[in-house]
C-alpha cells in the first residue's frame, strides 16, 4: 500500500419525502444496496445527525447510529484476505432518510494493483485480477460475489494454474451477491415435488407423513440478498449425482458409499469389502475438494444393516465387532487416500459420525 492507492469519495443521499404518509419510520428506499467494500480498510465519516448506515451481523441488521466527533472505520475485502479470514469483511447498506438529506465522506485503502495477495484460504492473486474478477462477476450474474465466493471459485477453476493465467476480480461499493442473507418467500409454484417421489430425502423427514396438519411451508423459497438467479444443472445417479453451476464452471458431486470401502453382490449376497475400496476411488480422482464422512451406518442392524457379509482376510462372517469392523475400513480408505490422491492438488476433509437423528 502507498498514498497513491487510496482515495477519497463523498457520498450525498438526498432525502426523498412521502408525500401524504404519516408514519414514524424515517426511512424511504435504499441509498446503496448491501455490499463488501473491496478495500483493506476504509475510514468513514458520517453525518452527525443523520443515521442511515446499517451493518449486517450475527444474522441481524443493526444501526450504526451517528456518534459526534466519530470515524467509523470498515474492514473491507482486502482485509479478509490477508488476515486469512480472520478478520471478515463487513456487509453493510445505507437508507435513505425522507426528512433529511444525508452526507458522509469515506477514504478507502487500496493494495496496489499488482501487490500479490497470499493468503492459505485463496489462491493467490493481485488487487487488479480481484478487480477484473468483479467486473466479470457483474456482467455474468448482476451482482458482485463476496471474496470468499470469487477467490474461492478462482481457486478451484485455476488450481494448477499460475494466477497470471487468468483474471480474477472486485470493485468496491457494487452490490453483494449474499447467499446467505436472504429472507423465505412464497412462492404459488412450490413445491416442486413430492418428498415421497425423491430419492434422495429419508422418510424420517417427511413432515407430512409424520401428522404435520399444515402444507402452506412448502410453498415458500429461499431468496438470496441482492442474487440473482443462476443457472444450474442437476444429474441424479447411483451411487453419483451431479450439480452444475454453469455460470461458474464448478461442479459439486455426491457418490454414496457408506461405509467408504466396497459393497459387491456375490450371489445375491451383499459383501462388505473391508480391505477393497475398488470402484469407489474412480469418482474420487482427480478433483479439489474431497470431504468424506462415514459413522452411523456401520451400527445399524436388522433391515438398515447395508451388508449380508463381511469379508476380512479371505475370509466371510456374518457380522463382527462393529468397531473394529470400522475401523479396518477406514485404514483400507486412509491407506487409499495416500497412495492415490495428490495433496498439492486435492484437499481432504473427513467429518466424523454424526449424532443419532431420527426420531
């Protein structure tokens, strides 16, 4: 950073009266939509009388409200990505206020434009492929994504590329694609389907099913802060299902196996391969992100039991300490992992076994 990349902007929200509305909600529209800021820091000076600016934390709106002889100082995107997400860039909106105009005067800190930002969440990148990134990201989907979605994303898509190769990108004040920062809608053409027609969701969460007297929760959506719709593309399978986001050339997989290691059908008998992942590990090659969870079902019995016998050693039973049954199954796929998957291209996560949740 340098004195020549920072700048000063002033910022005028003229007030915009109701005509023939008595109410007490000062408040009349939006003067800036929520978004990040793509700087490192940003050094505000608002209105002293005059509130308007709100910040966005802990899933709530809050008021900023004016404080004399105050600066409120902003930590932009910048921040977030040198302080490896330890510090998290702040969203943040402005209304307008029908009484009165308002003006604030900010000064933001920039990186210089060909500094390298390394960081072990992102790959790393320079302030000018950040901002190239943002300008695609509007043009494509209307809206500016966060840094951890464009980095993020950047990482994925040029994985064994130098960052050179292609352009990543932001720019301050655009709006923010916040995909978690929404609100539920109705919407008349939901449901989509029915829960009993999915393969993919249990029976134990079919509320209807379960006494549920009511239907009117179906009919509502997500909606996204400031999103707008992305194209996307679902292939379902077994044991692989698909989903496509076209728009950014990312593809997230589901393969059920699980126990990890195989199952093959001798028979008309479901064997339990303790030491043999096999056809497993071909979906498992050659991507970013490998998150594997395996637990519960290794204790169920009776018609959840996924297995006719076990095969260890040469040898079948027909059931044995389930543990140690989990256990040598996940030395077989440990084992795996390391001989097949490179780390300096692949990240593996494994989450362990969840908590019982059925009811």
């Amino acid at each position: 950073m340098s004195e020549s990349t920072g700048n000063v902007r002033v910022y005028r929200y003229p007030h915009i009266p109701k005509n023939g509305e008595e109410d007490n909600d000062d408040s009349v529209g939006w003067g800036m939509e929520a978004h990040t800021d793509s700087s490192v820091i940003s050094i505000l000076n608002q209105d002293d009388q005059v509130s308007g600016l709100e910040v966005f934390k802990d899933h709530h709106w809050l008021t900023a409200k004016p404080i004399p002889n105050t600066l409120i100082v902003n930590l932009g995107d910048m921040m977030q990505a040198i302080s490896d997400d330890k510090y998290k860039s702040v969203t943040h909106r402005v209304k307008i206020n029908k009484h009165k105009e308002r003006v604030s005067v900010c000064y933001f800190v920039f990186p210089d434009d060909e500094a390298v930002i390394q960081s072990s969440n992102y790959k790393p990148f320079t302030y000018n492929d950040f901002r190239a990134q943002v300008q695609k990201d509007v043009k494509t989907v209307g809206c500016k994504c966060r840094l951890a979605s464009s980095a993020l994303l950047l990482s994925l898509r040029n994985h064994h590329s130098h960052f050179h190769h292609e352009r990543p990108m932001i720019q301050s004040n655009q709006s923010t694609c916040a995909l978690f920062v929404g609100t539920w809608v109705r919407d008349d053409s939901y449901p989509l389907y029915q829960s009993s027609s999915c393969p993919i969701i249990d029976p134990e969460f079919n509320c209807q099913m379960y006494g549920r007297p009511d239907s009117d929760y179906l009919k509502y959506r997500w909606r996204p802060l400031n999103s707008p719709g992305t194209q996307t593309q679902l292939v379902r399978g077994e044991p692989l299902s698909t989903f496509r986001f076209l728009d950014y050339g990312v593809t997230i997989s589901f393969y059920r196996a699980p126990y990890l290691v195989e199952i093959d059908v001798v028979q008309g008998k479901r064997i339990l391969k303790l030491e043999d992942v096999d056809g497993n590990g071909d979906a498992w090659r050659n991507v970013d992100v490998l998150s594997f969870n395996t637990g519960h079902w290794w204790s169920h019995e009776g018609s959840l039991q996924g297995w006719d016998y076990i095969e260890l050693g040469g040898k079948y039973y027909p059931d044995m300490d389930r543990l140690a049954a989990m256990e040598r199954g996940l030395k077989t796929w440990a084992n795996w992992v390391d001989s097949n998957i490179d780390r300096s291209r692949t990240k593996v996560y494994f989450l362990a076994i969840s908590p019982t949740h059925y009811k």
